[in-house]
C-alpha cells in the first residue's frame, strides 16, 4: 500500500512541476514573438 502511494505521489509532483515548466516555456515562446 505504502510503495503505491508514494508512487503516485511522485507522480503528482512530476505532472505538476513538469505542468509550471511547460507553462513558462510557453510564456517566453509568446514574448519572443
């Protein structure tokens, strides 16, 4: 139960930094055009 947790818990984070990296790259994508 413990290791699936965990597991999916990195998950969320993973999602949700790589979700506010994908964000700003696209704001400096909009700013350089």
């Amino acid at each position: 139960m413990d290791r699936i947790n965990s597991t999916g818990m990195s998950t969320a984070i993973f999602n949700v930094l790589f979700g506010i990296f994908n964000n700003g790259v696209d704001k400096m994508d909009k700013q350089s055009h």
